[in-house]
C-alpha cells in the first residue's frame, strides 16, 4: 500500500507549496523526535558522556510545551511565521552543534532554547497547513508529514546507536539545515482574504468551537497519557534489544498512518478508534503476562504504537480542519500540540511517582487500563461535539463529493426511503452536501428551528444519533 503522488492544487505552484510545506515539517519534526522530545540521540549522547539525561529530558519537554503555547500570541500572519520558521530552524542547528563538546551549562541552555523555538516554529507551521493543504486533502499530508518525519528519525536513531552519538548529532542537524533551505521556498503572504477568515471565526464561536477544541484537548491529554508511560515503563523493559528497538519501534506506528491514509473514505473511522483503544488495553495485558524476549517486544510494540498511530493521526486531522474556524493557526495547531505534551508529561510523572513509591509493572499497567477506560467513555460525545461542528466531516464530505446523481441513488436507495417525507427528503440532500443548519434554512426558506425539527425527525427515522451517523449509513448503501 503505498504513498500516492501529489497531485494537489490546479497548478504547478500549488503543488510545490504543498510538497514544500510536508518536506520542512518532516525535516524539523524528525529532529524534535530524534533530539530533544525523548530522543535516542540525547539519550546517546548523555550515555557516552556518563551524564544523565533524565533531567534534560523533562526540561526540553517543558520548554518545548511553552513554545507551542505563546508562538500563537506572538505570530499574528504568515510572513511573521516564515521569520519565526528560518530564525528556529537556524537556532536549533546552532544548539545541537554544542553537543559535540564535553557536557557543561551550555548544554542545558542550548537545549531548552531550541525545545522553545521548535515548539514556536511547529505551531507557527499551522499557517502552512491551512493556507497550502486543500482541506479535502489535510488528512493525507498530515499522514505524510508524520511518516516522512518518523522514517528519518528511524535513520537518526539507528546512526546514533549502531555507529556513534556524533554521527547521531551530524545526521540530525544535516535535517535542520535541509528545512532550513527548504523553508526559503515557503510563501509569506496568505491566500484567502482576512475577510473569510473573521467571518469563519465569527460562525465558529456561534456553534461551540471553543469547547470542542477544549473537550478535544483533554481527549488528547488522556489518550496520550499512555504514551508517557510506554516511556516509563514498556521502553526500559526491552533496552536489552536495543538491536531490534532501534529500527522497529515507529514502524508499526509508520504502517498505521499508510493504512489510515489510504482507507476508502467509507470505511467508518469511528470502528476503528475503537480497535484502536482495544490494541492499547491488549498490548499492556500483553506486557504484564508476558516475557521481555524479541516475540513479546514485536506483540507488545505493534499493538501500542499502532494505536498510537491511529490516534495521531485522528487528533492531527481534527486540528487541520480546525483551522478554518480561527484566524490565528497557530493558536489551534500550539494548543492541541500542547494537549499532547502534557499528556506524555503527566504519564511520565505518574509513573515516576507508581515507581518511587515502590510500585510493581502491575501498577502501571492498572493504570493503563483506567485510561483505555476514560477514553472509551470520552469518545462518543467527543464524536458527537466534532460532527456539529465541522461540517466537511471525512464522512461528509465523501458524499459531497460525489456527483448529484450518485448522491440521488445512494439516497433513494435506502430501504427506508419511503418514511421520509418531501422537505425531509430535501434536507437529506443539503445535508449531505455538508450545508449547515443555518444555510439549510436560508436555501428552503425556513426558520432554522424548522430545520432542527426535521433533522431529528430524520434521525429518529434512521435509527441514527447525528448527521455523521446518517452519512456513514447512505456511504454503505451500494450505488443502484
């Protein structure tokens, strides 16, 4: 199952922005998972040095988590955020060049700095995101930025612990110095008027942006919890492979995000992240009743990184159409990724607190389990708040794609056809074309309370709970 070829935008120059824009953040993103955010490389680094690295670790992920959150405050348009891009990437560059000299103060100053500036150029990307990804098509770039940017941080890895921590370093600041030149490319003036963008804003706070992005934050706070305590308690359990740790520990999250890539648009996600939260709870019972041998590693490591992958990709994808609903990118793109850090933070705390307090893996592992338990619970309102608010959801807008004449078939179709009424059959249809209550409203020439009437009689008589649910029935009817 392999990557597709961009073919995106209606020319040359769309396209190249869009490569551009994938090329840089994997380039930078593969830096930040090699060096400073739990990294094998500082790791390796710190090892052949005799120093540890735990306190820098946690140091870098906390200013990293500072970064992502004021770059949304201080980056207000698109040419400020290409500035803030080069000026990060030529800074992060500098600072990983001091850990080629003996440990010293430096090192800890340079390090938290770039964990700042990369934290303030990953959120100031948002821009890039939303202004040269064609939003039908975020799901699949941001599928591409993470595999390209794991792929060379497998490389950075692997350099760092088969050959030597230098070649580790030279390998990854040869990264930053590529995104910088890449970056060069990168446009600085924004394509949509202000104007769409403040009304987008406007129509957002009307229909709850704020607290979906706040419910959808503390969704990925708690989903990643789990993946502070892969780094706790699962990755220290097979140190002795480091042969096999070394390649194969993002593979199985590499092959998750192909596969959730390529999926036809109407196979429902939501099955899935529900298999997904299963692999995490199997891949700790897995943990616990099993040994530490290069078997048990590949089940246990298979299972947890491909749910991990799963959900990355489900929260990155979310954030990407969230960006339309604000002004500032940056903001949405800093906070979510926030959410993220704080959660492999407090599973990290945690389990430094289980294991200072004498705790077995049992313990972990129960604590594992309570997550898998939260988020199962978290999940169907959590589905529900993201379907009302955005309207070109993965399932609507497969059907909105489709020519009118399919979407008819597939429409009157339905065994169940016939229960609908005329104006409930029409709703159907702007519906489905991802229209909202109030534009179905303004195109039938009803009141918007009207509209809601007939939506819940049309899911009462779907035997469906949301407008999700509904498209996701009609995507299964077969086309006639």
């Amino acid at each position: 199952m392999g990557i597709k070829k961009f073919k995106f935008g209606s020319g040359n120059a769309a396209g190249r922005e869009c490569r551009l824009t994938v090329l840089v953040f994997s380039l930078f993103f593969s830096w930040l998972l090699a060096f400073p955010f739990e990294g094998r490389v500082l790791y390796a680094v710190a090892q052949y040095h005799g120093v540890s690295a735990h306190s820098f670790v946690f140091g870098a992920m906390a200013a990293h988590f500072t970064g992502l959150i004021l770059c949304g405050f201080a980056v207000k348009n698109m040419k400020a955020a290409k500035r803030l891009i080069l000026f990060s990437i030529a800074f992060c560059a500098a600072a990983t060049c001091v850990f080629f000299f003996p440990p010293s103060f430096f090192w800890m100053a340079a390090l938290f700095a770039a964990a700042f500036l990369v934290g303030c150029c990953v959120a100031a990307w948002g821009y890039y995101f939303r202004d040269c990804a064609p939003k039908n098509e975020r799901i699949k770039i941001m599928a591409d930025g993470l595999i390209f940017s794991n792929l060379l941080m497998i490389l950075i890895n692997m350099a760092a612990i088969h050959i030597s921590p230098h070649a580790g370093l030279g390998l990854s600041s040869l990264a930053l110095v590529l995104a910088f030149i890449a970056a060069f490319g990168l446009p600085q003036a924004e394509k949509q008027p202000e104007e769409k963008r403040s009304a987008a804003k406007s129509d957002a706070i009307k229909i709850g942006k704020f607290g979906s992005l706040a419910f959808l934050c503390l969704f990925i706070v708690v989903i990643t919890i789990n993946s502070g305590l892969m780094y706790q308690e699962v990755v220290p359990a097979f140190a002795h492979l480091e042969w096999l740790t070394s390649w194969y520990w993002a593979v199985p999250y590499i092959a998750a995000l192909i596969l959730m890539r390529n999926l036809p648009k109407k196979i429902n996600r939501a099955y899935i992240l529900y298999v997904a939260i299963a692999c995490i709870g199997f891949s700790f019972i897995a943990f616990l009743m099993l040994g530490r041998s290069w078997a048990e590693y590949l089940l246990v490591n298979t299972l947890l990184l491909g749910a991990c992958g799963v959900y990355d990709l489900f929260w990155w994808s979310i954030l990407g159409d969230m960006l339309e609903l604000d002004k500032n990118p940056a903001k949405i793109i800093g906070i979510g990724l926030c959410a993220n850090v704080f959660g492999v933070l407090l599973g990290k705390l945690l389990g430094d607190a289980i294991t200072s307090a004498g705790g077995q893996t049992q313990n972990h592992a129960l604590l594992a389990f309570g997550v898998v338990c939260v988020t199962l619970t978290m999940l169907p309102p959590l589905h529900n708040r993201l379907a009302k608010l955005l309207k070109s959801h993965v399932y609507l807008s497969a059907l909105a794609q489709m020519p009118e004449k399919e979407q008819a078939q597939r429409i009157g179709g339905l065994e169940l056809i016939e229960r609908f009424t005329e104006r409930e059959h029409e709703v159907i249809i702007l519906l489905v074309n991802g229209k909202t209550n109030k534009e179905i409203a303004a195109l039938l020439f009803i009141a918007e309370s009207t509209v809601k009437y007939h939506l819940g009689n049309i899911y009462s008589k779907a035997g469906v709970a949301n407008r999700t649910e509904l498209a996701n029935l009609i995507l299964k009817n077969p086309k006639p």
